[in-house]
C-alpha cells in the first residue's frame, strides 16, 4: 500500500494496529510508514479513527482504561509497545500538540521552561531563558509575548494559547511532533499562521497532523492518509491522493460526497 | 382536561386571555397554596441562622454587663467556678478567652497536622492513582470513618490514644498529662481526614483532563504532573477543604470533651492537657445551675465566638471551592 | 534554523532513574495515607469489639430459693400492692444461708456474703412472683445476676487479688463454681433495662427509645420541611440576591458545629418556649434543626439530577410546573431523596453535643414512654457510661457503641441498596 521510495528510510512504522475501546473495535489492521522530515496529513470523516491512531504513537491512549491496542509502532525501528519502554522518555521523544488549546494555569514562561525543567535539558537559568526564547521564537510568538512572559497563559488569545502549546512542545526537542487537529478551534488568521509555521518545523521535526479540513491537508502535507470507518483507506503523496485517488471512498470524501 | 378537549371541538373556542374557571382554577388556587407552603418551608433555614445569631448575641450582651468585653477577650485566666460564689458578688470572676483559644488552636493545629497531608494524599491517590477497583475499596473506608459518631472517637482516644501517648513519651523521657493535647487531635485528625479527602477529591477529579494531557504529552510523569499542574490548579479548592477542615476543628465537641481534659492552661505544649471554647461550652452548662448565671451566659458568649469563627472559614472555603468550580465548568 | 545544543535524549535518559523512584514514592504516600486510615479504623473496631463484647454476656448465680409466704404474703390476699413492696432480698439472703450455714452467723460475712448478688436479684424475683404468684410457697432454682465485681472476676477482667474480695468471698465463689452455680449467660438486661446505678442491671432499653422518639421528631420536621423548601429552591424560585443568600445560608449552616445548634434549642426551645428539659421532643427539635441543610442539599442535588427534558414534555403537553414537579420530577427524585434522608438521620443519631447543651445528659432509669418523658439517647448513654468510674461501664460503653454503630451499619446499607436499586444514569 505504501508507494513511497524505498530509499527514505521512516521515522515511524505502524504495523497491523487494532485499537478497541471495550468491545467496539476504533482501528482495524493499520499499516502506515511516516517519513522524517514531512507533515503527514491523517484525514477522514468524523469518528473515522484518525484521531485514535494519532494518540496511537505516543501513547496517550494508555490514559483511556478500556482502550486496548495491539500490532506493531516502531520509532526508529524501536517497538514503542514494548513493555520495557519508559514512557516519559517516549513522549518526550514524540511531542503532542492537542485539539483545544491546553495552557497550563502558570506564566507563559513557565509553560514553556516546563518540559525542560522536568526532564533537566537547562543547567542554568540562562540556558532555561535561552530555551524558553529561542522555542517561542520558533513557534512564531516571541515577538508578541517577549514583554510579558510573567503574565499568566491564559490570558493570551486562542491562537497565541495554541502557539505556546507548539512552543512547549518543541521545548523538549522531540523528534515527531503530534497535532491534534490543531487549528479546529481557531480564527482564519490564527491558523494560517500555524500552518506556515508548520512548514517550518518540519526542518527540524517530523509532524503528523490530524485535521478534517481537507484545504488544510492540501495547504500543510507532504503525505496524506485517508481514514474511513476505521480502516485505512489510502495513503500517498499528498498531491496523488488529492488529485488522482485510487480508491472509491476516497474519492467520494475529497469531492464532498460523504463525511 | 377531557372536557376542554371536547369542548374546543364545537363550542367557540375560549380566549387564550380568559381567567381559569371551575375545576382548574380551583386547580390553580391550590397549586398557589402549595407554592406558598414551599416558599414558606425555605424561609425556616433562614430563620434557623437569625435565631442562632439572635440568641447568641442577646445572650452574650446580658453576659457582658458581668463582664466587660477587654477581660472577656484579652484575660489570661480561666476560671468560671470563682463566679458563680454568693459572697463573689461584684467580682466578675475569671472570664478571660485567651486561655481557651490558645487550646483549641493547638487541638486544631495537631489535627490538621494528621489530617491535612492524610487527607490530600488520600484524595490524590482516589483521584488519580487508584484503579476502579482500589477506589471502590479505599473510598468506603474513608466513608466509614465519615460515618463514626464522634463520640465513639472520643471513648476511642480515651482507650486506646491517650494511654499509648502517655506510655510511649514516658518512654521517651517527657513529662506527660493523662489528658493531652496530642490524643484528642490525632484522633480529631483521623475524624477529620474524610472531610478533606472527599473535598479535595472532586476538586481533583475537576481538573480538566486536557491539563493532564498537556503535561503528559511533554513527557512528564504522573507524580510531576500531579505536583506540577493539577495540585496549583486545584489550589483554591484544596484550600477551601483544609479550611472546612479547621472549621470542623474547633467546632468539634465530644473528643475533646472525653480526651482533652479541662485545665485551661497557656501552653502550646501538646503533651500538656488544655482546654477548648467547646469543653468550656459544656462543661459550664452541665451540672445544675441557674439559667441566668454568668457561667451559663459565659457559655453563649463562648458559642457566639465560635459561631463567628466558623462562619468566616466557612465563608472563606466555600467561596473558595465555588469559585473554582466555577472556573472549570 | 538548526540547533546547536546536542540531543536531549541523553539527559532524558540519565534522569529516567531517579523520576522513577520520586514516581514510585509518591505513590506510595497515598497508599500509605489510605492504609492508615485503614489501620485506624481496624484498630478502633478491634478495640471497641474487644472491650464491649464481654457485656454482652453476663456471671449468674443459681439459688434455690423458697418464696416464703410468710415473709412475702404475710397475709395471704396475694394482694399486687403486698407483693410488689415485699422483702425479696430476704428471701435471697435466706436462699445465700442455705448455702453457706456458717456465713450467716456474723453479721458482717452476712453483708459480704450478699455483696456478692446483685441488688437486682430481688428486683427479678420480685416480677416472677408478679407474673404468677401462684409461686409463693415454692422452692425453685433460680439464676440470679452476680456482683458486678465478681462478674469482671470471673471475665478475667480483674484478678483474685486485686483486693476486691476478701479471702472469705473468694471461698465463697470458688464452692459457688465447684458446685456448678456460677454460670456466663446471655445478657438480656443490657436490652431490656434502662440505665442503673449496678453496672450489671445497666441495659440501653431506656437509651434506645430515647434516640427512637428524638429521631422520630426529627425526622416527622425535618423531612417535610427539607423537601419543600428544596423544590421550592431548586424548581421555583427565581434565581437573584435572595436565593443566592437563601443557598449560602444552607450550605454555611451545613457546617456550623453541632454544640451551637444545641445553644439555640436551650435560648429557644427551653428559654423561651419552655419546653421540658431532657425531653426527646426537644432533642429532636434541635436534631431536626441540624438534619435540614443536609436534607435540603441532598433533595436539590436530587431533583437537579432528573434532566430537564422530562419537566419540558411535561409542561409541553400542557401540565404545569407544580404537575410537572409533583408528576414526574419528585417521583423520578425520590431514591436520592430516601438515600439522604437516611444518611442524614444515621447522622442525628450519632449526634450527642447539642443534647448535652439541652439537659438530655441525666441519669435517667425508667424507660422513656413518650415525647416529654425524661430521656437519654443512645450515645447520651455512652458518654454517661463512658465518664461511671466502675470497672464495669467500661464493657458497657463499648457494648453501648456496638449497638449504636449496629443501628448505623444497618441505616447506612440501607442507603447503600436503595442508591443501588434505584440509581439512574441518564
């Protein structure tokens, strides 16, 4: 199913991935390759499974108690459920931006200075400033924060909030970045800019992005993969899977026929 | 209602205007009573708070005609027997508060000593550690405890709490009162610990998850996440629980009563016996007396002074806890 | 835009080990936290059960004692008035001397001989004789309750030579044993006596209808009065500064100290009323005043839960908001209501602070029949017991616990299965 060169070897690699949550079965025999170095876009209809299969690679649906997951994630070539794995290491190699802005209720550099704090990335305040400076001024908000990092984080617009939540992400320096559709609650102006800024990451990143605006697929991907009813459906380069689809359903989505 | 029914189908239909007549207005007079008798109901907690407030304060003024209010608030000394002598007349007696502070704020401090970190790591640990199953274990215990008479934890210290304190500091080499300040506040503690759990256990749990996940998706663990952003999160509220808790604290009657003893010393030594404003309460209206005497009235201005005191916590933590909830909803 | 710091992950990775441990300890601490609640509460039950259980059994005596017509009934007429003022304690030293011919020779062994029965065995013979006295003139055996002393002696509780008894007694009840007239029974008198001066006549009778009459009042005012004045809240009221207070008022009342409510019942229902002290009708008053904010909580929470579509297809086939509330809601609210309910009275009955405050701490022996007859409660009796210094209140205050927490488990699962059997998700 996978049409990519051989040559690029991927970041991440799902295998056979079945997820339930208590009998209902949320993913069925999921194989899909990211690449470094690229957004990959997980499209579909509501209830699709895109959004399962994103929490799917850090982890965070050890948090849900019925959830069960089973096949095969690789990192790197790492099985990432093994039960050795640690975790927080995990997560702090693969990053997590969600749906709603999350700011914590603490100062905007606080929020920032949090993930380095914890996993001790700053030996010093002025590494922890430079952190802080440098992983807002990525995430595209320095200039509008940098004379109020005291002020609490929820005091900033949607888009601001949502943009310290990148700039938080990006703190810890993972190596994939996680984003759960995250412009769904945003104005246009504020999600334009986070999709430019999303272009720019992927310098440094990896980003798998889950959005049910197919435009914002088009805009931001490299890659793009079609969810349907669990399943996945298609997945290919982002323009292929756009302009000439090959199955069905696909089809049907893109041209607004079901979803 | 049949008949409206029928009726709509061939007389003339009545205004939507028209006055109720016959069987619903007599429906809607009665519906009107009954309003009123609950209205009415709603009005007895009300009235049940101004005749606290009335009767205490109608008390306590008669009380500081004996009295003058400075010795009542600031006197060093405590002794309500002297008083109440025939040939004492003029003498006001031994009515100094300070003594009975000072005693029911180390039996209060000594309880929320035990129950401040019991309760919150009980609530941390039901609200974010424990599995369906240890919750329906662990949660029934605090329950329980919730659920015990207080004056069974007051046979309770008196069996078991003080004859272990006394015993084990003698063997320590201190100098030890049957009756102390150390047994009656860890057993109040333990009273007190299902209080602050269960509050601070649905302040907790009202942490919005995205926070959690915010925090997790960094990579943080469940210990950092729960030191790092839900306890300041839930901060106000947590607060609001401890301060129910001290609220019930120095409310609390029959442990100290059975535990605490009645020498009202000034002393923050816990291993001494001290007295509190509830022990005094009881103990001046215990006994026969005459109902106008300045022990009984002392006893009104000691439960006017309690009674404020626990409505400013109260106040305080219930705003405290609602206006965080607000704040999540 | 490229990094010049190296990759994090090794000091990810070296910090792995000791988040670990901070992981590990504190979540300890909450096991920790709820094992010692738990602890705790093993060891006051285990403590209170080990204390109490012994009063449930209780040292008889065998007599054969001979209802001697001339010391009961001189007369003959079997008059009740004659026979219920008559000596049976004679009668029980004559039955002792039979026993022991040579102890009833001194006065003093006399006294001491007869120190070893209760008092109360008289009083038992006493109501055989009431219940049939076709009895006089019989010689029967008859089990009568030993001395407190020497119940705790033969309970192990104290020790031959605890100075208690003379060598003399101690001989006494060693033949007692030896001839097989001692014996450990079930202790009916702790539920059918009330209060006693001799701890082994001392029974929770007179306690337990004291709570019952001072729970029925409560109860008879405080449910109405908390069920109304909550659907007025919850379903009528308008929502502005009155109400707002009206609710602030509830819950701060909720918490204000027991003792103080029984402040108000003394200035109010005694001051000012006049009600009889140490009566049950007071006590449930101030134990109703207490119980309202608890029951108005829980009836809003209640009504609150039924959702508000039901009310809306109600009053949109035209029913009014009273037959709305009255039809569907209340209906639909009732177990919430009943669960409280009960819980709040498990509460009352556990409460004794405002009844001290109110005079129902008096020593009280008859049976209480009514509403305004002098009474205690039963943890009135606890505290009353628990401050008698004889040896043997002790196993009495813990027995009395026993039955108080018996009432309470029963209530509380009461509550339990009705929240089980009747709760709705919606």
């Amino acid at each position: 199913m996978d049409m990519s060169p051989s040559t690029i070897r991927p970041k991440l690699t799902a295998r056979g991935v079945n997820v339930f949550y208590g009998d209902a079965q949320a993913l069925n025999q999921v194989d899909l390759d990211i690449r470094a170095h690229e957004v990959t876009a997980l499209i579909g209809p509501s209830g699709c499974g895109k959004s399962t299969f994103l929490r799917c690679l850090n982890r965070m649906n050890d948090l849900i108690e019925i959830c069960r997951v089973d096949g095969d994630i690789r990192l790197d070539g790492e099985d990432i459920y093994d039960p050795a794995v640690n975790l927080v290491y995990l997560r702090a190699r693969i990053g997590m931006v969600f749906q709603k802005p999350n700011p914590f209720p603490k100062p905007i550099y606080d929020n920032v200075a949090y993930g380095p704090k914890i996993h001790g990335l700053a030996r010093s305040r002025a590494e922890m400033d430079e952190i802080v400076a440098s992983s807002l001024e990525r995430a595209g908000l320095w200039d509008e924060v940098k004379d109020r990092l005291d002020a609490p984080a929820t005091g900033l617009s949607g888009g601001q909030q949502q943009r310290l939540c990148i700039a938080r992400a990006i703190a810890v320096r993972p190596e994939v970045i996680l984003m759960d559709e995250p412009c769904s609650s945003l104005d246009p102006i504020a999600t334009a800019r986070i999709e430019a800024l999303m272009d720019e990451l992927r310098q440094n990143f990896t980003i798998v992005i889950v959005t049910h605006s197919m435009q914002q697929a088009a805009r931001v991907s490299q890659r793009t993969a079609f969810f349907h009813l669990g399943d996945l459906v298609e997945v290919g380069d982002t323009d292929t899977v756009f302009t000439q689809p090959v199955d069905p359903r696909t089809e049907s989505y893109i041209s607004g026929r079901i979803g | 209602m049949a008949e409206a029914v029928t009726a709509g189908e061939s007389a003339p239909r009545s205004s939507l205007l028209a006055a109720p007549e016959g069987r619903r207005a007599r429906q809607v007079l009665g519906e009107r009573i009954l309003l009123g008798l609950l209205a009415a109901s709603s009005v007895v907690a009300i009235l049940t708070t101004i005749g606290i407030a009335l009767s205490l304060l109608f008390e306590t003024l008669r009380f500081l005609d004996a009295v003058p209010l400075f010795d009542f608030l600031f006197g060093l000394n405590w002794s309500p027997q002297i008083a109440i002598r025939e040939d004492q007349v003029g003498s006001s007696g031994a009515f100094g508060v300070v003594p009975l502070l000072v005693g029911t704020g180390l039996i209060a401090a000594v309880a929320m000593t035990v129950a401040g970190p019991l309760g919150l790591f009980s609530a941390i640990y039901l609200a974010e550690y424990a599995s369906p199953r240890a919750r329906s274990f662990a949660k029934p215990i605090l329950e329980i405890l919730a659920g015990i008479p207080t004056v069974v934890y007051g046979f309770f210290a008196v069996l078991v709490v003080a004859p272990f304190v006394r015993d084990s500091s003698e063997a320590a080499g201190f100098e030890v009162s049957s009756e102390s300040a150390l047994a009656a506040g860890v057993v109040m503690g333990v009273m007190i610990v299902p209080i602050v759990s269960s509050i601070a256990d649905d302040v907790i749990s009202a942490v919005p998850q995205s926070l959690r996940e915010g925090a997790y998706g960094l990579g943080a663990t469940k210990s950092e996440t729960v030191r790092n952003i839900v306890l300041p999160a839930a901060l106000p509220g947590i607060g609001g629980a401890l301060l129910l808790g001290v609220s019930r604290a120095i409310g609390e009657t029959m442990i100290v009563v059975m535990a605490a003893g009645l020498s009202a010393q000034l002393t923050v030594n816990p291993l001494q016996a001290v007295t509190t404003i509830t022990v005094q309460m009881v103990t001046l209206l215990t006994g026969d007396q005459e109902f106008d005497s300045p022990k009984t009235l002392a006893a009104f201005a000691l439960g006017l002074l309690l009674f404020i005191a626990t409505l400013i916590l109260n106040l305080i933590a219930l705003m405290l806890v609602r206006r965080y909830q607000e704040r999540y909803d | 835009m490229t990094d010049p710091r190296q990759s994090p992950t090794e000091t990810i990775l070296a910090s792995l080990p000791r988040r670990r441990r901070a992981e590990a300890r504190f979540h300890f601490y909450g096991i920790a936290a709820i094992g010692i609640a738990l602890g705790f509460l093993i060891l006051l039950i285990g403590a209170i059960g080990h204390q109490g259980i012994g009063a449930f059994s209780q040292t008889e005596i065998a007599l054969d004692v001979t209802l001697d017509e001339s010391v009961l009934d001189p007369s003959g007429t079997r008059d009740p008035e004659t026979l219920s003022t008559a000596n049976y304690r004679a009668v029980v030293r004559a039955a002792l001397g039979e026993i022991f011919p040579e102890a009833v020779r001194k006065r003093r062994d006399r006294r001491k001989l007869t120190a070893l029965v209760s008092i109360g065995a008289g009083f038992e013979l006493r109501e055989l004789v009431l219940a049939d006295p076709g009895l006089i003139g019989r010689t029967m055996r008859v089990w009568v309750p030993a001395d407190d002393e020497v119940d705790m002696l033969f309970k192990g509780v104290t020790v031959r030579d605890s100075g208690r008894f003379t060598e003399k007694q101690l001989g006494w009840l060693d033949r007692l044993e030896a001839e097989g007239r001692i014996r450990s029974a079930f202790n009916w008198r702790f539920f059918s006596n009330g209060d006693s001066r001799e701890p082994e006549l001392a029974g929770i009778l007179g306690a337990m209808s004291g709570s019952f009459f001072a729970l029925v009042t409560c109860l008879a005012l405080s449910f109405p009065l908390g069920v109304m004045a909550a659907i007025y809240l919850e379903e009528f009221a308008p929502r502005n500064r009155w109400t707002d207070l009206v609710e602030i008022n509830i819950n701060n009342l909720a918490a204000v100290p027991s003792i103080v409510f029984g402040l108000l019942g003394l200035a109010v229902f005694l001051g000012f009323m006049g009600l009889a002290r140490s009566a049950p009708l007071v006590g449930g008053m101030v134990l109703a005043l207490m119980t309202l904010p608890t029951i108005i909580i829980v009836t809003r929470a209640s009504l609150h839960a039924v959702p508000p579509s039901i009310r809306e297809a109600a009053i949109g086939l035209g029913a009014s908001r009273m037959q709305a509330m009255l039809h569907h809601t209340l209906p639909l609210a009732t177990p919430g209501i009943m669960t409280g309910t009960i819980i709040g009275m498990a509460r009352a009955l556990g409460e004794l602070a405002p009844l001290i405050m109110i005079g129902m701490v008096a020593f009280i022996v008859d049976v209480p029949q009514g509403l305004l007859d002098p009474a205690s409660a039963l943890p009135v009796q606890v505290y009353i017991w628990a401050d008698s210094p004889e040896r043997a209140f002790a196993e009495k205050t813990a027995a009395a616990i026993i039955v108080l927490l018996a009432f309470l488990v029963v209530m509380n699962l009461t509550a339990v299965i009705l929240r089980r059997r009747f709760e709705r998700r919606w």
